[in-house]
C-alpha cells in the first residue's frame, strides 16, 4: 500500500462495543478491597462497614453500596486539605501502629502524641494540619458538585446541605430524591428536577 491508496473492501461487518463502569462495592468486594490494602482486620471489618452506613456515606441498593452526595462532600475536603490522612499507606501503617500498641511493643500516649502534635517540625500532627488548613475551607465549595450549565448558560449544581443534598440554578433550588445515587444526577436529570 501507499499513502492515499484507495483499499477496495470486499465486505464490512459493525460491530458495536460499549464499556460499563466498574461494579459498585458490596460489602463482600469492599471487605476483600480492604484486606488487599491492609487496612482493618477480619474483626473490625463488619464495624467499618456499618459506620460508614450509620454515619450516610453509603447505602444500600440491593447488595450493592452506593455512595452518598455527603460521601462526594467528605472525600474531596479530606483529598483537598488532608490528603495524608486519606492516603492508603497511612492507613495501613496506622493499622501496624496500632497492632504493636495492642502487643505492648508501643506505648499508647507517646504515639497519640505524635500523632496529634508532631514528632518533628517536618512533621505537623493532626493539631497543626487542622489549625493550619481551616482557614482556607470553603464549606460552600467543599459541598458543591458542578454538573454542567443549561440553554442559558446558566451554572447547576448539587450541593450538600443541612436538610439533605440539593441542586441549586442562581435562585433555583430543588431537593435531590434519596434514592439519585450521585452517578445517576446528570445534567439532564438535574433540569427535569428543577423544572
């Protein structure tokens, strides 16, 4: 062949192929995710797993765990201003922290006073982090979703508030169902809901 050459095509078949986003976590998935990443042990996984219901993170459609707008909310202040302390590693090296504590090999008060005051001037502890990031927390940011704009150009989105999570289009507001799991709020679906 060369470049330009027409290719004669004796037949062509279509063939349609569409990816699907991957599963959503049931308590079995997240349990073997959890084990995977070190973090918890087979004694406190049920517990994990029920904290994160009873405090809104999650809930439960069929057996699948669906993540809350609240979730959305709390995962992007913790990523935006703490990422340490949502980091894997951390977790699973605080599990390890915790384990020698519970064998006697560390003791209990020095290491939550590293933890919460620092050990070294590299190293803030929870007190500093908190002091030294609530200033620059937006709790109107942290809690907004952006989800595109309608015909007019104007901006929508969900917000997570006092009452439950909302949409918001300038003075226009209209509650989001319980059961619009955030990955099935489109642009489309937030109009409808604001009409």
């Amino acid at each position: 062949l060369e470049v330009g050459e027409a290719v004669p095509v004796a037949e062509l078949t279509p063939n349609g192929h569409a990816t699907l986003p991957p599963a959503r976590y049931t308590e079995a998935s997240l349990i073997k995710k959890l084990e995977e990443l070190g973090i918890g042990r087979p004694s406190t996984w049920a517990s994990i797993i029920q904290t994160v219901q009873d405090r809104g993170y999650v809930w439960k459609k069929g057996s699948a765990l669906v993540p809350s707008f609240t979730a959305f909310a709390v995962i992007g202040l913790l990523e935006g201003h703490f990422p340490e302390l949502v980091d894997y590693a951390f977790t699973a090296r605080m599990e390890n922290d915790l384990d020698e504590i519970a064998g006697g090999t560390e003791e209990a008060v020095p290491w939550l006073s590293r933890f919460y005051f620092g050990a070294t001037d590299d190293d803030a502890g929870l007190a500093r982090m908190v002091s030294e990031n609530l200033g620059d927390i937006d709790a109107r940011e942290v809690n907004s979703i952006p989800l595109g704009s309608d015909d007019e150009g104007r901006e929508i989105v969900a917000r997570v508030g006092r009452y439950g999570p909302y949409l918001q289009r300038g003075e226009d507001r209209a509650g989001i169902p319980e059961d619009l799991a955030p990955d099935e709020l489109t642009l489309e679906k937030a109009l409808e809901l604001l009409a």
